[in-house]
C-alpha cells in the first residue's frame, strides 16, 4: 500500500504519519491523565464599571491517589466527613449540642426562680 503526499510522490505504509487519535482510546487518555495529572486553572471576574462584584478563582487538580501523595496532596486523610469516623463525629456532635441546649434551659430556670447557680 502506498500513500500520496502533496507533492504527488509516494510512501510506504509503514512511513505513515500518526494521528492523535490513532490507537488512543478514552482509557488510554484517562490512564496517562490520571498517570501525569492535570491541572486546569481559571479566574472569572465580573464587574460593573470600576466595581468589581464577583471573583472566582478555579484551580482544579485530576490525578490519581498515587500521584497526589506524591506531589504533597493528602487532605483526604484528614478530612472527618470523608473518614470512617464521620457518622461517629456527627451523632457525637448533635449529641453535645442536645446536652448544651438542655443546661442552657436549665440554667435560665433556676435564673427566673431567683436561684443563683
């Protein structure tokens, strides 16, 4: 098989120019993105005249586990909400407030009897 170049000569098959997408498929471009990483990173501001009203600064950051540890990134670890611990944390913290809302009631009763605590 030969190919036609612009200047009308001819090439083997096996000279053929690769494309981008030639033998990429969407897992081998997830695989090198979550291999490599990405970063995509933006600011939006809008403003009327001299006054500017809203400032949004985007920095996203796609990467596998790996690499972020890698690169320093490991606030998963450390995130409550995201531990196993979290349903814990959150009943222990809903207790607490039920405790305090009570002494508070308690207290402002004995107040009003004219009881000083």
């Amino acid at each position: 098989m030969t190919l036609a170049t612009p200047s009308g000569a001819t090439a083997q098959s096996n000279r053929a120019i690769a494309t981008s997408t030639q033998g990429s498929t969407l897992a081998d471009v997830l695989e090198r993105v979550l291999d490599k990483g990405i970063v995509i990173a933006g600011d939006i501001s809008i403003s009327v005249g001299s006054t500017e009203l809203l400032s949004i600064r985007i920095r996203l950051l796609i990467s596998s586990v790996d690499k972020a540890k890698e690169i320093g990134i490991n606030w998963w670890e450390s995130d409550p909400f995201l531990s196993s611990q979290s349903h814990q944390l959150t009943e222990e913290n809903r207790q607490l407030h039920a405790r305090l809302e009570h002494m508070e009631q308690e207290l402002k009763a004995l107040r009003g009897s004219g009881v000083n605590p």
